[in-house]
C-alpha cells in the first residue's frame, strides 16, 4: 500500500512538471494525412485512472492501457504522454508530484519501462 502511495506521489510530480513545459508536442501518426497517435488511442476508449489503492484495479488498468497502445502501434517515446494523459483526479496530481520530486529541473523524457515501474 505504502509503495502505491509512493508510486502515485511519483506520478503527480511528473505530470505537474510536464504540464509547466511550455509546450508539450502532440505525437503524431508517422504516415501523413492520417489520424494521429491521439485520435488512434482515444478511438479506443481507453480507461481512466484516478488513483485507486486496490492493486488488482491498478494492474487492470495498466494492462489495458498496454494493449491500446500495442494496437495502434504506438512508438516507445509516445507512451508515457499517452498513458498519462488518462490519468485523473488523485492520480494525475500525484504522478505530477512525482515528476517534480524525481525530476526537479531536468528534461523530464520518462522511458515506458520506467513509467510501469513507478506507477
């Protein structure tokens, strides 16, 4: 329970740094003309998380996530922005926080790999 705490503390840091970027570049499809990575993802409803403490809720919602993003083939650099950008409430003030607390003043590029183990 306390590592979720943490984890989402984690979360709220990050996000809060990556919403204080100036601008945040919107992944885009690699072939031109059509829909972008966002409209693909969104088309498929992904869920939202708004920082449940029950771990099975937490592990379905990451593995859901998971496999939206490996259907519509989403680029490595693209998932960390897409998957946060799901995230409400609780969650979404807590993965800011963790942005802040582990990042502070550098260029925050969290890598896929590292997102599933802080969340």
């Amino acid at each position: 329970m306390q590592g979720l705490v943490q984890a989402m503390q984690t979360q709220a840091h990050t996000q809060a740094a990556l919403q204080a970027q100036a601008q945040v570049p919107v992944p885009q499809a690699q072939d031109h003309g059509g829909p972008s990575i966002v409209e693909r993802f969104k088309r498929k409803l992904p869920p939202s998380f708004k920082g449940e403490s029950d771990p099975l809720l937490v592990e379905s919602w990451m593995r859901e996530i998971e496999k939206i993003l490996q259907v519509v083939r989403c680029a490595d650099e693209d998932k960390v922005t897409l998957a946060t950008y799901m995230l409400q409430e609780r969650a979404d003030v807590c993965w800011a926080s963790s942005l802040r607390t582990r990042f502070e003043d550098e260029a925050i590029d969290v890598a896929w790999d590292k997102f599933v183990r802080l969340f």
